[in-house]
C-alpha cells in the first residue's frame, strides 16, 4: 500500500523571486511543476488504494465462497447422532465463524483502511485545488497590481516626460534667445570695432591724403615761384634785350642818318669830329 504523505501543502513554504515586473516566472512555473506533479501522485495513491479495495474486496468474496462451502458441506452432512456428530459440527460451526470473522475483520479493516486513505486523497486533492486557487487568485491579484503599478508608472513617466520635455523646450528657448542676443551683441561690437577702424584707416588716409596734398602744393609752389623767378629773370633778361635791341636800332638809325650822302659832303669833318663820341654809345650796346 502507497504512503499518504500527511503534510499540508498549504503551509509549505512558497517563495517566489520578485523581479521589475511581478514574480519570477521561471519559479511560478517550477511551483506550478511541482503541484502537477503532487497532484499525479495523489491520483496514483488513490488508484493504488483503490486496486487495493477491489483486492481486499476480492479476498472478502473468496472468505464468503468458503463459507458457503462450508455450510453446504455441513448441510449435507445432515444430522447425525451421537457425540462424534455433534463435536465435528461444533468444529464445523466453529471453523466457519472464525473464518467469517477473520474475513470480516479484514475486510472491514481494508475498508477502513481504503476509506481513510481516500479520505486523505480526497482532502489532499481538495488541499491542492485550493491551494491552487489561491495561487491563481493570488498571482491573478498580483498581476493586477503590477499592471496597476505599471500604468501608474507609465502615466507618472509620461508625466514627468512631458514636464522635462517643456522644460527642455524653455531652457533650449532661452538659450536660443541668449545665443542670438549673444550672437547680435558680438556682430555690434565687431561692426562698431571694424567702423572705428575703418574711421582710423579713413582718417589716416585723409591725413596722408592731405600732407600729400599740403606737399604736393608746397613743392607746386615751390617750382612755380622757381618757374615764376626763372620766367621774371628771362623777362628782365627781354626786357633787357628789348632795350639793348631798340638802343642799338636807334643807334643804327643815328649812324645810317649820318653816313646819308647828302649830309656826306658838308659835312665830312664834323663826321670825323664826331666819331670818339659814336664810340663811346657802343659801349652800353657791349655791356
């Protein structure tokens, strides 16, 4: 006859790994293995005490074909007379009650026995299912509070996303509004830096321009007051010339007047008189 383990399954020691999302599901399924296999166990102990019953039942069927053997043999013995009649069907008597009673006994004790153990079958089957109810209610519970949990976490995420997101979005605004700010200042203050320069450089320029100029003007007017002196030097110079010329012109006159023929002959000695003093005009004419 197959053992009956007398443990309470409920009460075993069921611990499962808690992972990110519910229970390990490599240990549920384990569990759940060993409940199924329990389970095939206890319906093998309960087939095994039931072969037993029908064995025992067996054994009890063949006691009650001997009894009946044995009263149909002491019925055909009839009644005989005399003590050896009596004493051999007290014996008879005897034999056939104890075998009834050993019979009884024993199937009553195997019936006891069978009841008992499918008693405990049926209380460990039913042990079973509810242990497994409990679990599925049980996982079915936890699963709901993950799934609860889940969305709340994904609706706290998602939350928290868009906050960091419109935060983001701000901070990226402003940081866009500083840059250009930034970026417009630094523009402003090249272009007034280049500007400067460039009034530098245009200032520079005109100054060079002007001493260019101002030089320029100084040695136009050197070279005219040198042209203009020159240009006065050769007017005297004319001028000169222009006198000596009409000197000499009235000189040439004077003498051609003197050397006329008909001034020649009245007057041939004043001529010779006069010519120490025709020599002395020459003399500005050479000078």
């Amino acid at each position: 006859m197959g053992t009956v383990d007398d443990r309470d399954p409920a009460t075993a020691d069921v611990t499962f790994a808690v992972v990110r999302h519910g229970f390990d599901r490599s240990a549920v399924r384990q569990h759940l293995t060993g409940l199924a296999a329990r389970t095939d166990q206890a319906e093998a102990d309960r087939a095994e005490a039931r072969a037993q019953t029908a064995e025992l039942q067996g054994e009890l069927e063949i006691a009650r074909r001997e009894i009946s053997a044995l009263t149909e043999r002491l019925d055909s013995l009839g009644s005989p007379d005399g003590a050896d009649a009596a004493r051999t069907l007290e014996i008879a008597r005897s034999q056939a009650a104890d075998v009834t009673a050993r019979a009884k006994a024993a199937a009553e004790d195997t019936w006891s026995a069978a009841e008992q153990a499918s008693a405990a079958l049926r209380e460990r089957y039913q042990t079973l299912l509810g242990e497994l109810e409990s679990q599925h209610r049980e996982l079915r519970e936890t699963h709901q509070s993950i799934m609860h949990s889940a969305h709340t976490q994904a609706e706290e995420l998602t939350t928290v996303a868009q906050r960091r997101r419109r935060e983001l979005d701000d901070e990226a605004e402003r940081d866009r509004i500083t840059i250009d700010r930034e970026f417009t200042e630094l523009m402003a203050a090249k272009r007034e830096s280049l500007e400067r320069e460039l009034a530098q450089r245009r200032a520079a320029c005109d100054n060079e321009i002007a001493e260019k100029l101002r030089a320029a003007d100084e040695e136009a007017a050197r070279r005219v007051d040198a042209v203009t002196e020159q240009v006065n030097r050769l007017t005297g110079i004319r001028n000169q010339l222009s006198e000596h010329l009409r000197e000499t012109r009235d000189l040439v006159e004077r003498s051609a007047s003197i050397l006329d023929p008909a001034d020649r002959d009245g007057g041939t000695d004043a001529a010779e008189e006069e010519v120490p003093p025709q020599r002395g005009q020459r003399s500005p004419a050479k000078r």
